[in-house]
C-alpha cells in the first residue's frame, strides 16, 4: 500500500464508492477499511503518479498520507548498503570513507596551485573551486569559465587529486566531459534545475548534490531521483545550510540532516560548514559538528588571502587554519569511530 485517504465522517457510501471508482479508473487497487470514528481508503500500485494535493482537495477526503516514500533509487529500503564513489586517483567516498574537498570559492588565477599544494598537503584528497558561478548579481564576478576549468584539471593533476567544480548550464556538459571533470557540482541555486540535474544524470560523472537553500530533506532526494533516474547513480548528498528566520549567520546549518540523510538514503553525505555559516569564524565549529554527526566528509573553502578573494572572502579559511582544522577532524573522526566495547 502506498498511500491513503482519510474520509471525512460525514462522507455518505455514495460518495465513498464513486471515490473509489475514481481510484480503480486510473489503474490502482483500493482497500477500504470503514473504521467507528473514520474510513481509510488504501491506495495499492504506483501512487507517485498521483498528486495527493488533487485528493485533499475533494469534498469527502480529510487527508493524504504517502506510506512509502517517493524516491526509490535513492532509498536505503531497497539498497541496505552504504554507496562507495570512485572520484577518480583512487579517492572513494562513502561507506566508511571520508574525504575532504578544498579550495577557493572560484578560480581566479595562479593562486589556485599554491592554494591546492597547501590544501593538500594539509591532509584534503579532493581540490574544489568554481570556474563558473551563480552569483547574486549579474555584475559580481561571474568566474573565469574554461580557463578556469583548464587550471583546475592542472592542478588536480599535477597533485593526483579529483578536481570538484559546478555546472550551472546543461549546455556545459560536453565541455566538463572533455576536459576530464572529477566531480560535477550542482549547487543550491540550481537544485531544482531539473533539466540541468537530468543532463548530469546521463553522464557516469560523480555528481556532489547540494541542498537547495529552502530545500527540504525530501526535496534533496527527489533531487538526487531525477539524477539518479537517468542512469548516474554517483550522486554525493551535501547538507550546505539552509535559508531560515536566523541572520547572524549566512545561512543555519541543519546539522540534523546528516543523520536523517543516512537514515533514509544509502548516497554518501558531504557538509558544507563553509556556506553554511558564511563567516570564518564559525566554519571550523561546524565543520567539527558534521564531522561528529557520521558525515562522510567535508567541503571546506580556503584562500590564501581571504580578503583578495574574488567570491566569498568572508567564510575563507587560510591554509593554517585549514590545516589546523584537519587534526582536529581527525581526532573527531577516531572518537565517533572508536570501539569502546558497550552497547
Ligand atoms: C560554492 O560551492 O561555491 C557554492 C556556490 O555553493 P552553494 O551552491 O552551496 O551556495
Ligand atoms: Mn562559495
């Protein structure tokens, strides 16, 4: 049974009944089950064809309930084990293994390898930064497209890295394609871009999925189902922080979602502390918090300037706070994982 209909009381069996051909007309199985206080109508077959919003919507019906969830490519009930993800140089995440992705917000030139030099030798095994960027403003910096692909692609070579970077355009694949990206990002902005999200599902390039900013968990999942729909099944989930009521931060960071996540989908989970937050200051908090909340890794922003930085300078951390961030991550890592013969 996959979804169900509370009658109202004072629905008559007239009324009953030609709901319930309603149903059987458009291919479903019903159980009726007439209750002393309410009737509750089963709605047995594929209910994601139906919208539970048309049902509620009827006279004789108080509400709507889906039983089973709506994404099942996505769903720990029909995949028990946890997703492992090849990015590529042998860097797998998932299942166990946790992985850092670092870097600047964008590209913006020469800095970027003095940059992923520092990120890495400071412990991260993925190199982030965006060549092409959703920018509030039409006149913010917008990145620097392919040139900005090509130093990535340098970089993430010259130190055996995959290199993590966003799509914002359909039209972009080929040329992502071609020049070898690791890991194709689809940020918060274009979460919803669901012709964008079914082109990425096409290719078998592992996608880092970011929760949309007034997403739902559910709204992720959904997501990561049209992705997952077309065939690519790499999909990376990341908690990025969401739009809430809160100011003093650039966004509220759901820590909660980490677990619910791995409760309900069997992808990896990835939190982003630093746009979560939006202020350096706070980015190494959270991103102990995810850490200690089972995520299987991180996306961390770092500049070596923070203050020069082209696109978010304010949530940048430098390469030894980084550095000083991935100890104690470590530690947190051995903490959670450490077996202490209870339980
Ligand atoms: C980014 O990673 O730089 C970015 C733009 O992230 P988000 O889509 O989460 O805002
Ligand atoms: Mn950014």
């Amino acid at each position: 049974m996959h979804m169900i209909a509370i009658v109202k009381d004072s629905a008559t069996q007239d009324q009953l009944d030609h709901f319930v051909k309603w149903i059987e007309d458009r291919g479903f199985r019903t159980n009726v089950s007439r209750g002393e206080n309410e009737t509750v109508v089963g709605i047995i077959g594929d209910t994601t064809r139906i919208d539970p919003f048309l049902l509620e919507s009827m006279d004789i019906i108080d509400q709507v309930r889906r039983v089973s969830e709506p994404f099942k490519k996505a769903n720990r009930k029909f995949h028990p084990e946890d997703t492992v993800i090849d990015c590529g140089y042998g860097v797998k995440i998932g299942g166990g293994n946790f992985q850092v992705i670092a870097g600047p917000c964008s590209v913006e030139g020469d800095n970027l390898i003095e940059i992923a030099r520092a990120v890495k030798a400071a412990g991260a095994t993925m190199l982030r930064g965006g060549a092409y960027k959703p920018r509030t403003s039409p006149y913010a910096y917008q990145g620097m497209g392919e040139k900005g692909l090509d130093l990535l692609m340098a970089a993430g070579r010259e130190l055996e890295m995959p290199v993590v970077t966003e799509i914002m355009d359909a039209r972009d694949v080929p040329l992502f394609l071609e020049k070898g990206v690791n890991v194709m990002q689809i940020g918060a902005r274009n979460a919803q871009n669901f012709t964008l999200l079914k082109e990425v599902g096409r290719t078998d390039v592992p996608i880092l999925l970011k929760r949309g900013m007034s997403g739902t968990i559910d709204e992720l999942l959904m997501a990561a189902e049209y992705i997952m729909s077309e065939g690519n099944e790499k999909v990376i989930l990341c908690e990025r922080g969401i739009r809430t009521f809160e100011t003093r931060t650039r966004n509220t960071f759901d820590v909660n979602a980490i677990p619910v996540l791995h409760n309900l989908s069997h992808l990896p989970v990835v939190g982003d502390p630093s746009h979560a937050t939006g202020y350096t200051r706070y980015v190494r908090p959270a991103a102990y918090a995810a850490c200690a909340a089972g995520a299987d890794g991180l996306e961390i922003e770092v500049h070596n300037s923070p203050a020069d930085a082209w696109s978010d300078g304010a949530q940048a951390l430098t390469p030894p706070q980084f550095a000083d961030a991935m100890k104690r991550i470590a530690l947190i890592r051995e903490a959670i994982l450490a077996d202490l013969g209870d339980e």
